[in-house]
C-alpha cells in the first residue's frame, strides 16, 4: 500500500497513522515513490518514518529515480533503511524521465539511462558487500545491511526492453498498469519469468506491479456527467492542480467534482441531499510519478 504522498498537504500525523494502520492491515507492504518537483515528501526520510513506527510490514521504495543519486551515499543511505527496518527493504529503482527533477537534484540525466542503473546497482551491492569502493578510503561504508548481500532490487521496468535487460542484474520488477488491466500485467510477468529464465537466473523474478486507486465517497455528479467529473476529481488530486487547463477546469465545472473532497476512505455517510454515496473503490487510470 503506497502512502498518500501524492496528496497535497501530508503531514506528520497523516504519514505516522497510515503506516500503522498498513501495519496492521492485510497489507504486504509501505511503499513510496520519488519525486522533487512536486508536494510529497522526500522518499527516504518518509519510509524511515514509516519503519521507526511499524515491526511487521515490508518497505518499498517504489522507486528511487537512482541516477539522480551518489550510488555510495545511496549504498549508505539504503543500508541504514535495512537497519532501521531490521531488515525489512525491498528498493525499486528506475531511471526516470523527468529533467527537472534531475537537474534539481544537481544531476543530468545518463545518455544510456539502462546502463548506467544497471552499473549502479552493481556498485551497491559492492557496497552492501564491504568492498571499498571509494579510492583512498580507509573503510568500507558502513553500516551493512541486516539482509545477506543487501536488500532486494527490483526494477521499475514497463516496456518488454527494459524488462529483458533487467533480467540480467534485478531480483524481479516493480512495473504499473495504467488500467489496472490484467492482460497487461500478466504479460509483463510472464515476459519476465521468460527473461529470468533466458539469462539462466537461479531464482524466479519477484513480481510486483503498481495501479492508482481512490477510496471513498464522491461528490454528486450529475448521471450524464459522472466519468467527467471522476476523470477531473482525478486530474487535480494526483497532479496537485487541474491538468489540461481550460480543458480540465471545464471538466471540472461539468462534473461538479470537488477537488478537496474524500481521497482517503472516510466513510463520512451520505452525501448532501441525503444521497447515500457509499465508499467505492475507483481504478485511476493517470498517475503523478
């Protein structure tokens, strides 16, 4: 389950209660994604919140843009997550597209992004094995991480090129389905079970997708306009403002959505007019990554 870090106006007691309750929800995971030009918060300060309040649950990082990153402050950094989580990490990696983020984070984006985070994980994982990477060092960076070799890496691969390569240095992927479609996801799986299998890996991929939902209950809309008006409710909360300007902003209007109703599942009960808009779950066919 991602934090709602995509929501604008997250705070500390937001953050601290849905990590308790995913702990102690029927949920595998806490997981959040990176971005810098944008309202959430940074990725890793927010997972070390999630670890230091939660015993059980898995970390993701869903993912770390790792290009943008020092691979062995990186190295660092996602060791004392392991450690904070006993042990608990999994670390999605991807390469990104988003130059502003790059350059805010003082980086250019690598000609040959693929081979570039593929060189880097190699590097962590020498890191993660005490190998002195640093020229003129006297130590290895420390800490290691609790889990042997490091914490699991997944690649946050969508096209079938970027799925093969990844067979050759990732412990599975971390793709998303727009839709959710499960033809999609399903062929994404079984391309990589095959890639794994055609690079002779030992182990099979880890699987994991991604899909955008919302929680909760709707404004009224009116019966000719309700996808309108969801499709709106959706541009300005996962974007932080409408997209599509005037375009957007007609939906808005036509649809009647309001963009600071419910996006977390309280069940506040019927809505105004004694309309009874229970909570349902919505697929999101966009997301803010």
């Amino acid at each position: 389950m991602n934090l709602p870090v995509m929501a604008p106006g997250l705070d500390r007691a937001l953050v601290l209660e849905w990590s308790r309750r995913i702990e102690a929800g029927p949920f595998c995971h806490i997981a959040a994604g990176e971005r810098i030009n944008f309202p959430n918060p940074e990725i890793l300060v927010t997972l070390s919140a999630a670890a230091a309040v939660t015993a059980r649950v898995g970390i993701l990082l869903n993912v770390l843009v790792l290009p943008m990153h020092s691979t062995p402050l990186a190295a660092k950094q996602l060791a004392s997550l392991d450690v904070l989580s006993s042990g608990r990490l999994t670390v999605g990696v991807g390469a990104g597209a988003r130059d502003d983020d790059y350059a805010a984070a003082g980086a250019s984006r690598p000609a040959k992004p693929l081979t570039r985070l593929a060189e880097q994980v190699a590097e962590l994982r020498r890191v993660w094995a005490g190998e002195i990477v640093v020229p003129g060092a006297e130590r290895p960076i420390e800490p290691f991480p609790v889990q042997a070799g490091g914490p699991p890496v997944l690649a946050g691969s969508l096209s079938p090129a970027s799925i093969r390569r990844a067979a050759a240095w990732a412990d599975g992927i971390c793709g998303f389905s727009f839709g959710p479609s499960i033809d999609e996801i399903d062929r994404s799986f079984e391309l990589a079970r095959a890639a794994w299998r055609e690079a002779d890996r030992e182990r099979a991929p880890r699987l994991v997708t991604n899909c955008w939902f919302a929680l909760g209950a709707l404004p009224p809309l009116p019966r000719s306009g309700g996808r309108e008006g969801a499709r709106a409710h959706r541009d300005h909360r996962i974007a932080g403002r409408p997209r599509g300007g005037r375009e957007a902003r007609r939906r808005l209007r036509r649809g009647r959505a309001q963009p600071r109703s419910d996006h977390h599942g309280s069940g506040r009960g019927p809505a105004r007019g004694g309309r009874d808009r229970r909570p349902r779950l919505l697929a999101i066919t966009a997301h803010g990554m």
